[in-house]
C-alpha cells in the first residue's frame, strides 16, 4: 500500500509541474516542443507496443494495448497539429 501511495503521490505532482510547464510556454515555441514531444511519444508508443505483446497477464497485455492505441493517437494528432501550423508560415 505504500508503493501505490507514493506512486500515486508522484503521478499527481507530475501532473501539476507538467501543466504549469506547458501553460507557461510562448505560442512561438510551441512548434519546436511538438516535434520534440512527438519523438518522445514514439518512444512511448515502443514501450507500449512491447509491454502489449509480452503478455505477461491478460491486464498487462490490455493495458499494454490502451496504451499503443493512445500513443498512436498522440504521435498522429501531434504530428497533424505540427503540419497545420508549419502552413501557416508558408508564403501564399
């Protein structure tokens, strides 16, 4: 139980730091950061798709596919968001 609690403890204060990261970033930055955040949702998407298909239990392995199904929407909106705003920069 004091596993989960520190645990839980972490994941909440990682929450709160990664929210006044990001609403504390200037719109001219944002498109830099997607590209980086994009790479390290691929990683993501690499440890999901392993933890998917190691099928330890049938709660890894559901778990594990969740999790590629959501990085896999990450890394695609991320990389649509970075191209919609890449055109706005392109002369017309």
């Amino acid at each position: 139980m004091e596993l989960f609690v520190t645990t839980l403890t972490i994941f909440v204060l990682a929450i709160f730091v990664g929210f006044e990261v990001i609403t504390k970033v200037p719109p001219s930055l944002h498109t830099p950061l997607m590209s980086g955040s994009n790479a390290i949702s691929g990683i993501t998407l690499v440890g999901a798709v392993l933890s998917a298909g190691a099928q330890h239990t049938a709660l890894t392995t559901a778990l594990g596919f969740f999790a590629v199904v959501f990085a896999t929407i990450n890394v695609v909106g991320g990389f649509l968001v970075t191209h919609r705003m890449l055109e706005m920069f392109k002369r017309k």
